[in-house]
C-alpha cells in the first residue's frame, strides 16, 4: 500500500504578490515578514514553496489580510 502524498497547494500568485511587494518597497525579508504578521522563517520557506511546518492556508490568510490592508491603507 502507498504512501498518500500530502499535496502542498501553493497560491502562485500571492507567492509572486510578495515577491513584488519585496521589490516595490525595495525591503528585506526580516523587515517585511514582521509587517505581514508572520516570522522571517515562515516567508522564506513560502518563497521557496517549502512552507512544511504549519497551514498554508492559514500564512496565505495572513498574507492575503496583509495586502488588503496595504490597498486600502493606499486608497485612502
């Protein structure tokens, strides 16, 4: 009998959202990850889609939450 193989669903275009996010605002890691309510460790693994050691979909709450905040903050 097989191993069922947990499969990680990551949400690309968030990851490439955050990837914009670091290069728009010209900040590092260290620096954004506190920002988006998350640990330095937890955005590098999810930038590397090697996220293993909680929910994904939880992180990609916090990120989405994070950037809805951004958008309004700017909009106003």
């Amino acid at each position: 009998m097989e191993e069922p193989i947990m499969s990680k669903e990551y949400n690309s275009a968030l990851q490439a959202r955050v990837e914009q996010f670091l290069k728009e605002k010209n900040i590092s890691q260290a620096k954004a990850a506190p920002l988006m309510g998350i640990s330095q460790t937890a955005l590098s693994q999810y930038r590397r889609s090697m996220y293993d050691n909680g929910d994904i979909s939880a992180l990609e709450s916090k990120l989405e939450e994070f950037f809805r905040t951004q958008e309004e903050q700017e909009a106003s």
